[in-house]
C-alpha cells in the first residue's frame, strides 16, 4: 500500500512535532527532573526532535536500531553511581550516529561545602551506605569527566552546575581520541 510507504517519515515527523510541545521535557519535570530541564533549555535542546532518555530508575531494554535517529541522548543517571564508567561511555559511543549530543550530570567532587561541613557529611554517607550495601559513588571531577568523554570520542562543549550538581553537553565526533 501506498501509504506504508510514508509511515516512517509520518511517524518520524509526529516526533518531531511532539518533541517541539516539549512532552519530553514536561515528563522531565514532571518526574522531578527540573534541573535537566533548565540545562536542556539553557543549551538550547529543549526543541530537538528525536530525544531518548536513559532512565535512572529503571532499566528499559532498546533495540540498537533505535538508537540510530537519535539526536538527542539524555542519561539521568549521575556517572558516579554507574560502575563501569569508561565501558559505558564506549559503548553508548558505538550505539550513537555520529553529531549526536549526549548529556547527563555527575556530582563534582571538587566543589564541596565549606570543609568541616562536608567531612561530617561524607564521613555519615558512608557510614549510611555501608549499613545499607550500598556502594558509595565514583568521585568525579569537571576534568575527569572532560578527559573520559574525550577519550571515547565525545567532544565536550559545556560543563554547567545547577543546584549543585554538575551538567554535561557532550557531541559524538567522527573518531575517538
């Protein structure tokens, strides 16, 4: 038939016209996610069409070829708390079509509180984290981010801090470094 023929681009075009409603962005904040959604909008990707979320809460199985219109990849887990951070970057490298962005955020551990403040903090977290089984995250900093993404073939165009967590604006370039 005819019209399975355009189904793609039709389908491809109502994505794009959702996205410029911004559904993505209000199920952004509606899931609490507002910084994400003012660091998407301050970089001026709020209207990009073609968005996929990696969540941080639950894992959802995709296809590769899905990852192929991507133009837009938001992972809102924090790189501190994924385990394997070099081996994710590189992977997420190789699934990517080349000019894509990819942002996500991480906790800057070289930007604490006052000193004595963020000891005590540090000293109950860990504590809390070893009672529960937790692992206590990776501690990252705005150059180790810099210098990972690079390495797996990311261009970093931005690094910003929102309410003390720091956000990534990264660009999937056509060779690793």
């Amino acid at each position: 038939d005819h019209r399975d023929l355009h189904y793609p681009l039709r389908r491809q075009r109502q994505m794009c016209i959702r996205d410029r409603n911004n559904i993505v962005l209000n199920a952004l904040c509606a899931d609490g996610y507002t910084d994400f959604c003012q660091y998407l909008k301050f970089m001026g990707l709020a209207g990009e069409c073609d968005m996929m979320i990696l969540s941080s809460l639950r894992y959802f199985y995709h296809d590769t070829n899905e990852f192929n219109r991507v133009k837009v990849l938001i992972n809102l887990a924090k790189l501190n708390q994924i385990a394997h951070l070099d081996s994710f970057i590189r992977i997420i490298f190789s699934l990517l079509p080349e000019r894509t962005s990819f942002v996500g955020c991480f906790h800057d551990n070289d930007r604490f509180c006052p000193e004595d403040q963020s000891q005590v903090r540090s000293k109950f977290r860990q504590a809390f984290n070893n009672k529960c089984g937790r692992v206590a995250g990776t501690k990252l900093s705005e150059r180790t981010v810099t210098m990972v993404l690079e390495k797996n073939g990311f261009r970093v165009f931005n690094i910003s801090r929102i309410n003390g967590t720091s956000f990534f604006y990264s660009e999937k370039t056509s060779i690793k470094v």
